[in-house]
C-alpha cells in the first residue's frame, strides 16, 4: 500500500501469493452491456499489471431500482460475466444495494509466483517504456456527455476500453518485465510519477511517440475536459516538466484520466523492440515505446 501499486498482494508460500484488488464507477458509456465489459475490463486490468493471472470475481452493484428498469442492471452484468468468461475468471458472487447513482465494478482475486510479481518499482536507468493503448479516453467521455462525440468514436474508443490487457501482461512477462502499471484515473503523467518515485528514478517522455485516439485533439482544444484532468494536473503538476514545443492539448491528454487504459510497460532497451513487434502481431496494434528511463532528475517526469 505506500508504494500506491495496483493491488495488494499476500504471499501464501514461497511458490503463491495472492492478488486481490476492487474497481467501480458510474456509467462512462451509454450502452449498459458496454458498461458492464468495461467495467469488468478496468478491474481485471490492476491483476494483469502485477503478472498476476486473475481467477474469480464478485460483482460490486449500486443500482437505483426507483428510476431505471431491471433489464438495464442484467444488461449491465451480462456485459461483465461476458468479459469474465474471456478472460478465464469465475464469478463466485457479489453484493449490491439501492443507490441513487448507478455504479458497477469487480472485486477480483488473482494469482502470482512471488518471485515473478511485477510492481510499479523496479525501473532501471536505461530502461524503455512501452504504451499497449491510445490516451483520450476522459477526455471522449467528457465529449460523449456534451453530445460532442459521434457514434463511431465512440464505438472505437469502446471497443479498446473494453479490451483485456491479457495479451500484454502475458508477453511482457515472457521477455523479463522490470516494471509496470497501469494507465487510469491517475493519467499516464499521475502514474509516471508514482513509478518515478517508487523506483527513484527519472523518467524521458517522447510526446510525439504517444499513441492517441485522433478525435481527443479537437475534443482537448474546445475544452471538453474532464475534472479529473485538473485534479490530476495540480497534484503531480510539480514533478512534471514540459519542454516549449508541446503543445498544449498534449498536456491535457497526458494528464487526462483513463478508463481501462493500456500498460505501461518498463523493460531493458535491449528488448523492448521484440517486444512491441510480439505485441503487434498478437493485436496490441498501438504498442509504442515512448520514454525511457533516467538517472536524473529523480523523481521528475521530462516531455520532450
């Protein structure tokens, strides 16, 4: 828990720990089978983050009974039960109440070997950094409320929020990971940071190399941004420095919070090419390296 990793971890022997970790929120998405996928997408993700192999789940439900139809919350769980079942988890049970605000999530309980656990502390000098998907997923959403967003971006932006990150966590650790977190409600710059921290180091980022959903531009620049992009922005604004050129709407997406976001993935230089490649080839078709590792400044983020 100090180092603010992306769950707790209890070491039952020396060959098994257990991952254990809770996720809910309100509806980012219209569709209420979309919403429960990625609902249950975010909480899986903080087990694949660790190298952990997720097993069982139980459902989190506040639902206002009073104000929407039944059929909406079995929408909702079929859509988690859905992804469940993609990713090999069983659903052992669950507890719901009546709440005036609609919110959905997972409690998910994983595995690890304890010498393979993969934590947000273990960055090296030198090492590079990978991103599995696009920023702007706040930033859409906020969009998506104004009735800014169109169908089929939001259809794209659905689709990846949706996505497991399996795939990455299983060949990253196939290559020796030093490494990783993932990219949510902290924004890629608030968990940058964290990691920064964690393993006192200093972290480059290429701002030109970040994969992006091509839509967040305009969404960034009419100012369709998400509170939780100033409050990130003013908490961990400090340790960020921004070189002249970036320009701004790159700030606001680099701060912007993700739902269901990619990996950040650390790992020697030496193999964070094959890596991206083996990410490419099993689907992961926006992996990108786009920083690397610094002995200097400690604990600074630079954007280049």
């Amino acid at each position: 828990m100090e180092s603010l990793d992306d769950a707790g971890v209890y070491k039952l022997s020396e060959d098994l720990a257990i991952i254990q970790t809770i996720d809910f929120f309100t509806p980012i998405v219209d569709d209420p089978y979309d919403f429960g996928q990625i609902a249950a997408a975010n909480a899986l993700s903080d087990i694949y983050a660790m190298g952990g192999k997720p097993l069982t789940a139980m459902n989190v439900v506040c639902f206002p009974t009073k104000s929407l139809d039944i059929s909406i919350l079995k929408d909702i769980l079929r859509g988690g039960i859905d992804k469940m079942k993609e990713a090999g988890v069983t659903l052992v049970g669950g507890h719901s109440i009546d709440d005036k605000e609609l919110k959905y999530g997972l409690s998910v309980t994983g595995i690890v070997h304890p010498k393979r656990l993969v934590t947000n502390a273990g960055a090296r000098a030198g090492d590079k950094l990978i991103l599995t998907k696009p920023l702007g997923t706040g930033i859409i959403s906020t969009a998506l409320k104004a009735g800014k967003a169109g169908k089929e971006t939001m259809a794209k932006v659905t689709k990846y929020m949706a996505t497991l990150n399996k795939k990455a966590s299983e060949l990253m650790q196939k290559v020796g990971v030093h490494a990783c977190t993932d990219i949510t409600g902290f924004g890629l710059l608030g968990h940058a940071c964290q990691l920064a921290q964690n393993s006192q180091v200093g972290i480059k980022v290429n701002s030109n190399s970040i994969p992006t959903f091509k839509e967040v531009e305009n969404f960034a620049n009419a100012g369709l941004c998400p509170g939780g992009l100033h409050r990130n922005r003013e908490f961990y604004g400090k340790m960020v420095k921004f070189s002249d050129h970036v320009p701004d709407y790159i700030k606001d997406i680099l701060f912007d919070p993700q739902t269901s976001g990619g990996l950040l993935i650390i790992i020697a230089p030496e193999a964070a090419e094959p890596l991206v490649s083996k990410l490419r080839k099993a689907g992961v078709s926006d992996a990108a390296i786009i920083g690397e590792i610094i002995n200097k400044p400690l604990e600074k983020i630079i954007v280049e």
